[in-house]
C-alpha cells in the first residue's frame, strides 16, 4: 500500500535545514597528470570555499568548472579541447536553464598554450597558469561581472603563491599530499617543467611544518611531500639555516599522528647522504621510492641532458639498498627518443632487469613544443616506438609481478584509505606502496592493520586480517 502523499513531503524541520543549502554554489576541479596537480587541485577548492562554493563529483550543472591540466603527457592538449568541447554543450545547458557556468582552465597547458586556448575556445573564461591559481577568487569575481573577453593569466608572480594559499577547508582523508617544492633547474632536453613551473623554489621548513601539523590535525596519517625535483629542497629556515629534504623528513616524523612519510619525484643527481641516511634512520618514511632514469642508454641520456649515466644511476640504486635492503622503486621510461637505436633501447631493458623495479612508468617520446628535442631531426617511427613499448612493458610487469609474489604469506602493515570495490571489502597500502584488497569492517578505516598477503597479482595483492588491532593502536 503507498503512504498518502503527504508522508512524503518534507517535515518543517527537514525544510528549514535544506533552506540554508540552496544558496550555496558549486565548483567542480578535474585535474590531470602528476601529484602536485592533485594538490593544486584541492588548493583551488579551498581558494574558493570562502565565496560559498562547495565541490560536487559532476562539471554538468556546476557553477564553477576547473580543468586543471598537466602538459607532461602524450596529446595533452588535444584532449583538453576534446574536453572543452563537450564542457560548451553543459555551459550551454545552464544557461538556457537561468543560471551562468563560469569555466576555467589551470595548469600547465595553460601556462604554455594560455593564448591558443583562448583563441579556439571562446566559451572559456578564465586560463590561469600554475603559478598564479591562488588569484582565483579576483579571477572569478572579474569573470562574474563582466562576460566576454576572456581573462588569461600566466605571469610568474614575483611573490610565491604559497604565501597566499588558505588553510585546507575540507578533510583530506588519511593519505594526502604536500607541496614543498616546484620548478626545475634541471632543463631535459624532452620537458617542459621549466617553462611552465619556472625555476625550482623550496618552501620555507616552518611553513611546511605548520601545514603538516594541521594535516595530522585533521586526522592524515600519511604525507606525500612532492616537488617537481623534491630531493633539491633546500628551504630556508626562520633562523637563516637551509634545510635539505632529509632533515625535513626528520622534522615532518616528529610530528604527532603522522604514520607514513614519502616523497616523490626525485632526480638521480641529487640523492645526498643525508636523505639516504633518513631512509636508514626514520622508522616513518617508507620503504619505497619513485626515482626516474627515462633511459639506460648512456647515449640517450646525454642526449636527454639527464646529468648522469647508467652506472651512476645503479650505484644511487646500490647506496639506497645499503641504507634499506627492503626498498621497492619505481621509476620512468621514455621509448623511441629522437636516435634510439636497438642497442639503445636493448641496455634500457638490461637496466630494468638489473634493478628490479617494483612497478615503473613507460611512455613513448611525443615532443612538446618549445623543448630541444622537440626539433630533432632523427624521430624514431611510430610502428618502432609501439613495438619497444611493449617489449619495455613485458619487462617492466614481469618484474612487478614477482616482487608482489614474493609478499604472498607475509604479514604486512595495511594503511586502510577508502573502501573496496566489494562490499565487505578495504583497500590499502603496503609500506611498498602496494595496492591491497581485504575483507575487513569498515571501523578500520583509517587503522594501519596486519594483514596476511593470500594472494598476489601484477597490480594488486589480496590478503585477509591477521588481527584486527591496528597498529600503534587499541583494537576498536
């Protein structure tokens, strides 16, 4: 039998607590590529909190669209506009309904492209580079008042942004990522990071301990610290010192509640004894890193302007496996490089099987515009460039797969960040930055757990609760 209609109206009560709700306005973020978009991308969330704006999973109906874009990846901007195409038919759509959708585009496709985007895309109305996103609430404002001419800024401040970023306004989980470092001096010859990031600039250690300490605050166990060359930090402290990224490390494990420290990305060259040694020493950063070679060709990596060979990257490789025999790494690989040549490629396979990486990332060479190889006149063919990606690939999987097999009957420390595909089901990390799924109550959220490894496949591992207390914890 159906209840009369009046049972399914609202209370008084439930009326007077949505009224509140329906002047809030809504902001969507879509970020693109590496970690520290993800953070920009949260950031613009906060920037904007205070005008009203709460964020919703969905561009469709939103007042405010972000695509914050990455510029490292293979046809980036051809999928931005593929993007801002289908975005024209929603702007469109909430117009027609009474209400405006202010779009915007960040990152760095927009720093490098800000005047191509505004030129084939009309209906966007604001392009802000990486650098100056923390003049998003002006920018909105501006765009609210007048519509038209879109506005396109992509200065690199003389002031750091970081000094204008607001506190977090909304929790960030139990992993999240920190800032401490952006740009790049290191200029290879195939990215864009110096053009579009600038020059490398370390934030000061006190200001990346405060916001440290509110992250623990607001219940994170686990930090990222990134930078685009993270292991070059070298913030200056309040009393004139500069700070190398290991005595951060040191200072960051200090801080009560957080569990879990890592860092990424780092560059070959500047792995200094004192970060190896924190990597001995610091019982809370993991036993993992991301140290990208792109190449193991000697050749090549002139050529990349990488600043080392192949044996000097093994021999970092080797002083990290002195200081933590139990490392898992991961790194980055570039195929078909303008003048790679069989050879070239068969020591980056030799490399891969030497070192034994963890997990890695490949891609094929694509040029983007303004870098040096981008004008090479020796390109290796298309058909060329899959057929060595694959084989780097088959490398790359073997060597994952059998690390992750040889966790099968161990019990491994479980970081629970969010729930599992399955009902009943948690997904966590290992120390290894393993993905692994577990049957487990979802009051262990949040709870580094025991967990026995049942099973292990290429990307993930299975495993089921060893106990249910967590580690430096009370069993719920």
């Amino acid at each position: 039998m159906s209840p009369p209609p009046d049972a399914l109206a609202p209370t008084a009560e439930a009326q007077a607590k949505l009224k509140p709700e329906t002047g809030l306005k809504t902001i969507h973020v879509k970020s693109w590529g590496c970690q520290m978009n993800v953070y920009d991308g949260q950031k613009m969330v906060d920037l904007l909190a205070p005008l009203g704006y709460r964020p919703v999973d969905e561009a469709e109906g939103a007042d405010i669209v972000i695509l914050n874009t990455c510029h490292i990846r293979e046809k980036a901007t051809e999928k931005l506009f593929s993007e801002l195409g289908r975005l024209k038919i929603a702007k469109q759509a909430k117009a027609e309904a009474g209400g405006d959708m202010i779009l915007a585009v960040a990152g760095c496709v927009a720093q490098a492209e800000g005047p191509v985007i505004t030129a084939r895309a009309r209906h966007v109305d604001i392009v802000v580079g990486p650098q100056s996103y923390q003049s998003l609430p002006e920018l909105v404002a501006r765009a609210s008042r007048a519509k038209g001419e879109p506005i396109l800024m992509t200065d690199f401040p003389v002031e750091s942004k970081f000094d204008s970023l607001p506190e977090e306004a909304a929790p960030r989980g139990v992993s999240a990522f920190l800032t401490i470092q952006e740009g790049c001096d290191k200029f290879c010859s195939f990215c864009v990071v110096p053009y579009t990031r600038g020059a490398e600039y370390s934030r000061p250690p006190g200001d990346v301990l405060i916001e440290a300490r509110r992250l623990a605050l607001s219940g994170v166990r686990e930090l990222t610290l990134l930078g685009q060359n993270v292991n070059a930090y070298h913030g200056k402290a309040a009393d004139g010192t500069v700070w190398s990224l290991g005595r951060l490390i040191r200072a960051v494990a200090e801080i009560p509640g957080v569990e879990r420290i890592r860092y990424s990305t780092s560059h070959p060259d500047d792995m200094d004894d004192e970060l190896i040694s924190a990597h001995a020493d610091v019982p809370a950063l993991m036993p993992f890193m991301h140290l990208p070679v792109q190449s193991g060709s000697d050749r090549i990596l002139a050529r990349m302007n990488r600043k080392h060979t192949a044996a000097q990257y093994l021999a970092v490789i080797e002083r990290l496996r002195a200081a933590r025999p139990d490392i898992a790494l991961s790194s980055d690989f570039i195929v078909g490089y303008p003048g790679e040549t069989e050879t070239d490629f068969a020591a980056t396979l030799e490399l891969v099987r030497t070192v034994g990486f963890a997990q890695a990332y490949s891609f094929k060479y694509s040029p983007r515009p303004g870098t040096p190889a981008s004008t090479a006149d020796d390109a290796v063919p298309e058909a060329v460039k899959s057929y060595r990606l694959a084989q780097l690939q088959a490398a790359i999987l073997e060597g994952q797969t059998r690390f992750n097999q040889a966790s099968v009957g161990q019990v491994v420390p479980i970081l629970f960040d969010r729930s599992g595909s399955r009902p009943g089901q948690l997904h966590g990390r290992s120390p290894h930055m393993q993905s692994v799924h577990t049957p487990a109550p979802g009051h262990l959220l949040g709870q580094i757990v025991p967990v026995r490894i049942a099973d292990a496949r290429a990307l993930s591992l299975e495993g089921t609760l060893e106990i249910e207390t967590p580690f430096g914890g009370i069993a719920p």
